[in-house]
C-alpha cells in the first residue's frame, strides 16, 4: 500500500504557524520523520481559510523547502486551480493533485493540469448536485462518469486514486461497509484504477479512536485499497500495515515482513 503522509497540513494549528511563520525546520523535520516512516508520498496541504491569497506563495515556498529535505513526490492538497498549479511548477517528479471530484467544473479545472504536468490525481466520488452520494452504487457512477471524462483528456486510468469518501460510523452504522463496498466496486469495475482514503473519520465521535482506525485500515486492506492518508509516524499503524500487505500474499518469501522486523518496525 502507497502511503500518503498527513502531516503537513494547515489545519494542525502548530503547521499552520510555522508556515506562516516560515519555519522552514519545523517543516523539514515533518518531511524527513514521515519519510523515515515509509511514505511514499507527502500531502502538502496550505488552505487556510483566512488567507486563501497566500496559498500560491505558501506552495512556492513549500514545495522546494519539502523536495530538498526528502526525495518525495508530493500530493498537492487544494480546492483551487491557481495554487495547485503554482505548486506543480516547482515541483520535481510526478505529483498528486488532491482533489478533482465529479463536478463538470471542477473537472473542467484539473484534469488539463493532471494532463499538463503528467501528474496523478485523487478522484472523490462526490459531485456538486448530489454532494455524497448516499449509496455505493451513486458512488460507482460517479466514479465511471469521472474515469470517461478523463478519458477525454488522455489522463490514463492508472493515474487516478478514487477516494469512496469515508463518513463517521457514530452518524449511520452502516457507514463503514458502505466505505468497503464502493472500494470493491471500484476495483473491480475500474480495472486498472487505485483506491485512496484518508481513514481517520471514521472513528469521530467514538471512543478510542486509535482502534477503530487500524482495524479499519485493515479492513480496507483486505479490499484491496491501493494507498491511504495517514500518519506515518504512527508505529502501530505502519506494523499493521505490514502484516496486512504479507497476509495478503503481496510479499513473496515473508521478505518485507521479516526485514521490516530486523529494522524494530513490527513492535505495537
Ligand atoms: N481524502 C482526501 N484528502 C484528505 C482526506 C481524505 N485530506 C485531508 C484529510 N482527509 C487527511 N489528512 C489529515 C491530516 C491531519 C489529520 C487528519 C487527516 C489530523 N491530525 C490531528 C492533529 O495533527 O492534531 C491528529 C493526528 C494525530 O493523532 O497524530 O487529524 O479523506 N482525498
């Protein structure tokens, strides 16, 4: 499984000082700490709403400060064009736009950006009539009608990261096997489309969160979900990983397992 790192974001109250701030330290040593942690890719997320003008230039300073720290591709958190763009120029490798959804306009935006710097991009299956879609098969939908429009740009299918939408379980208890039905749907009939999530909302309004949230990811594992927005830093959760990918039959000879032990990575 791809791992997305969560932690450069501006809604964390310490991140958004210290991009405000410029504290180019305190950033780094969230790259490097989820680099170590087995990130394949880092989410760079700089929307606050207060300042929605300095998000360009939040980005321009960003992106360099983060690709010299760590050799990553990054995954360009933004609701808007303008900065996604700002940060794809400066950036080396092949990004992740986050997000487009199944909005005309919206698609209209991005996927001429995902073409233009052959980039990936996350896919959430919302639209802008129907919000999210309260059942899997409204999700499949929109999710065929987002893969035929980027069909219609040249962005390959196996560019796209459909995100089913994870919503609290403490809201409607079927909420978690609506998550997990529209990931199998996806795969399989999206064929070579990937699967994302952020997992954490899951667990709002629940005790012990932290529970919720592993057991969950491997559940999500178990169907097949290809990456995932998460704290890497997080020991347990990584281990997890691990096991689940082995169990899985992805890991010829136990080889990863048994390294990722010699490294001390297994200990929960
Ligand atoms: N899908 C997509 N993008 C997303 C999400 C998604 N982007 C945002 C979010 N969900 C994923 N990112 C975060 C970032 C931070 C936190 C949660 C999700 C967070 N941080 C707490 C903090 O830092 O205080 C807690 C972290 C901790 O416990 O260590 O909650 O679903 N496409």
């Amino acid at each position: 499984m791809e791992i997305i790192g969560e932690k450069i974001n501006t809604t964390r109250k310490d991140v958004q000082k210290a991009v405000r701030e410029r504290d180019a330290a305190f950033i780094q040593e969230l790259a490097q700490k989820q680099a170590e942690g087995g990130a394949a890719f880092l989410d760079v997320n700089s929307g606050l709403a207060l300042y929605p003008e300095e998000e360009a230039e939040d980005f321009a300073w960003l992106v360099p400060l983060i690709q010299k720290t760590v050799d990553l591709p990054l995954c360009i958190d933004s609701g808007r064009p303008q900065p996604i763009e700002a940060a794809l120029k400066l950036h080396r490798g092949k990004a992740m736009i986050n997000s487009v959804n199944g909005d005309p306009a919206k698609m209209g935006e991005i996927f001429p950006l995902v073409k233009k710097y052959g980039c990936k991009v996350i896919a959430l299956t919302s639209s802008r009539e129907g919000g999210i879609p309260a059942t899997s098969e409204e999700r499949l939908k929109i999710a065929q009608t987002i893969a035929t429009e980027a069909q219609k740009y040249g962005v390959p299918l196996g560019d796209i990261y459909f995100d089913p939408l994870v919503m609290a379980l403490s809201t409607q208890h079927g909420n978690g096997t609506l998550f997990l039905e529209t990931l199998r749907g996806i795969k399989k009939n999206l064929g070579e489309a990937k699967t994302v999530s952020g997992l954490s909302n899951i667990s709002f309004g629940l005790p012990k969160r932290r529970l919720m949230n592993q057991v969950f990811l491997v559940l999500a594992l178990g169907c097949g979900m290809d990456a995932a927005i998460l704290d890497p830093t997080d020991k347990a959760l990584m281990a997890m990983i691990r096991a689940g990918e082995t169990l899985m039959g992805k890991d010829p000879f136990c080889a990863k397992y048994i390294s990722a032990f010699r490294e001390g990575r297994l200990d929960v």
